[in-house]
C-alpha cells in the first residue's frame, strides 16, 4: 500500500456522492471506496487521509509538506489515471463508473481500427501490391503513428465526458457545501454521461459502417488493416509508460531541492507535461 498524507476531512460527501452516482447508472457495481495510503496513525476518528489523486494535483506549497512518495510511488500513480488499460482494469481505488470506464476502453480500441481506414492511402495500397501482399511493419509506423495521435486527440473529449472522480473531490474539499451546489454537481454529472453514451453510440455507428465498407471493397488487405489497428492499440498503450516517467523524476527533483524558485518552476512544469 503506497504512502500517503494525513488530512482532516468529513466522509459524509463520499457516501451520498456514491449513493447519487449509484442512482445516474442504476445501481451499477461502481466502486466507490476510496483506498488510502498510510503513513502515520492517528487517534482523530474525524481524520482521512490523501488519496493518490489529491496528492498529484496539490499546489506545491502543500505537496512540498505532505508529499512523501518516492519515484515508483509517483509513476505508478499517474499510470493508474492515465493508463487506458491500468485505469480500465486494475484501478479500483478511484470515483469513477465502472461501466463507462469499460465503454470507453472499447471505445478507443474501435477509434483506432477506425483511424487506421482513414490513414490507409492508395500508395499504401500500391506498395503492398509491389510486396505481393506481404506485411511491411515498418512501412506501416507513419500510419500507425497519425493513427494513434488522432485518437489520444479524440480521448480528450471522452475525459472530459466520462471522469466523474474530479466531482467528488470539488464536494470533499469545499466546506461550506450546500444542497443547491450537490444538486448542481449531480445534474452536471447526469448531463455528460447522457452526452457520452450519445457521442459513442453514434461513433460506434459511424465506424462500424466505416470499417465494414472498407474490408468489403478491399478485401486482401483486411490482415494488413487489423494487425495496423492492434499495433495502433498497443503503441498507444506503451506511450504512457515512457511519458510519465519525466512528470514522475521532476517532480521527485522539484520537491527534493532547496531553491524555493527552482523547485516550484520544476514542480509546475511536471503538471504540464501529462498533455493528454
């Protein structure tokens, strides 16, 4: 269990926060138990302690106090949110809904196939005629690569669709919580899981017909085109195993040094570079 920070907090918002969600999704198994890192004891029963997600977005003034973590700590923490896979189907300890966790793994699975239709060009086609057919990898990594960037682009929307964690924790840290700013959060919450399943659905839709087209007319190049599309899935996947290594060391670097200046400058730079 990773090390955490203790902090004084109510635990009253999480229950009727799941209670809520519960109801949006129809009492789906959603895990709302929260997983707490420990590394002190406390005699205070009113007392929780950080979770992974509030640690990675405290101001510095704070995590340079309470943020005890070492390297792995980190890296596998920004994995656990950022990872489609990690966060998918190891991530239990988060406020998300479960179901729309697995839509959207699905989802980007299909985005890709998707992408891989549109990126294939006739001179692609011409140079696999020129091979007899045969499959060229390292022909094929520009397409796998425009592929791949155009779905991270359009997971940016998913997000902002989907996690519903960031919810929770505007309840948890304001104090003066009130039942008109609950109500608001909840319809907000409501609104964007109905626009999600209506973007995907759609989506869906349109890449189904889209895929089916293309393996109905080109029908010899349906295994060049499948192994394009799970090596589009898997290069997106490794992806965030090296990206988050850099967030991970500087942030390690800027709450480690002295220079008030520099440690700060560091420690916000690290907060940029997850871009996706």
């Amino acid at each position: 269990m990773d090390n955490n920070i203790i902090l004084f907090k109510n635990k009253k918002e999480s229950k009727n926060f799941n209670s809520e969600l519960k109801k949006i999704v129809g009492n789906q198994n959603i895990n709302m138990n929260e997983k707490i890192f420990q590394l002190n004891k406390t005699n205070n029963k009113n007392m929780e302690l950080l979770d992974y997600y509030e640690l990675n977005n405290m101001e510095y003034s704070e995590a340079k106090k309470l943020d005890k973590r070492n390297f792995f700590q980190i890296y596998w923490s920004l994995l656990k949110r950022e990872h489609s896979f990690i966060f998918t189907f190891i991530t239990k300890d988060d406020y998300n809904i479960t179901t729309i966790k697995c839509s959207r793994f699905i989802f980007s699975l299909c985005t890709d196939m998707a992408m891989n239709v549109f990126f294939f060009s006739d001179e692609t086609m011409h140079k696999m005629f020129l091979d007899y057919g045969k499959y060229n990898f390292i022909q094929q990594i520009p397409q796998i690569i425009y592929s791949t960037i155009v779905s991270k682009l359009i997971e940016i929307l998913l997000c902002f669709l989907s996690m519903t964690d960031k919810y929770y924790y505007q309840i948890k840290d304001n104090k003066n919580i009130n039942i008109n700013l609950y109500s608001r959060i909840i319809k907000c919450v409501k609104i964007k899981i109905v626009f999600f399943y209506i973007f995907t659905i759609l989506m869906f839709a349109f890449y189904w017909y889209l895929i089916t087209c293309f393996c109905a007319v080109y029908k010899n190049t349906q295994i060049a085109f499948i192994k394009d599309s799970l090596s589009s899935f898997l290069f997106g996947n490794l992806i965030p195993f090296v990206i988050y290594i850099f967030p991970s060391l500087f942030r390690i670097i800027s709450l480690k040094i002295d220079n008030a200046f520099c440690s700060k400058c560091i420690y916000q730079f690290s907060n940029m570079i997850p871009c996706f």
